[in-house]
C-alpha cells in the first residue's frame, strides 16, 4: 500500500518552451465590437478578448498607438478584416 490514503500522486512535470512575450496589442472592430488581440513579434496571434477588459486599459497604459494596420506587415495576420477595420484600428508595441 502506498500511504496515499486513495489520492493519486500528482504526474511528473513537463518541462516545455517557455512562450514568447506578447509584442504587440491590436484593438480592432470586428462584427460591431471592438476586440483586442495580441501578437508575438513574428505577427503570431496568441489571445484574443473583449477590448473593454482593465487589462487592455492597464497593458496600453502611456503607450503611444499606431495606425499602421493596414501596412503590408500585418496582411496575414488581420486578414480577417476589412480595409476600414484595419484602418480604424489602434497598434500598441509593448516594452519587452
């Protein structure tokens, strides 16, 4: 017998590749509401939320926003989105 008293003993742990730091925060219109999403440097989408969440409010804090959606770098990674949509929208750079 085990001592364990009928719990399992927690899995042994995976050690994996720590994720990249989130670069850029996009806050867009998408069907009527505004989201954000964020991006590693490489323009890779990692999360996507509401963007009228404290956490946007407090990520964007002080930081100065682009409207340089529409350029040719951010074609893949918006193009879900109209040419209005990434017109409008506001890109944040973080201080990684």
């Amino acid at each position: 017998m085990n001592q364990g008293f009928g719990i399992e003993p927690p899995s042994a742990h995976h050690h994996s590749p720590l994720q990249k730091p989130v670069r850029y925060v996009v806050i867009i219109e998408s069907g009527g509401s505004m989201i954000a999403r964020l991006f590693l440097a490489s323009r890779e989408l990692v999360a996507e939320f509401d963007a009228g969440t404290e956490e946007v409010v407090q990520m964007t804090q002080g930081l100065p926003a682009t409207h340089e959606a529409s350029t040719v770098e951010w074609d893949r990674a918006l193009a879900g989105h109209s040419a209005a949509e990434r017109a409008a929208a506001e890109v944040y750079t973080l201080d990684v």
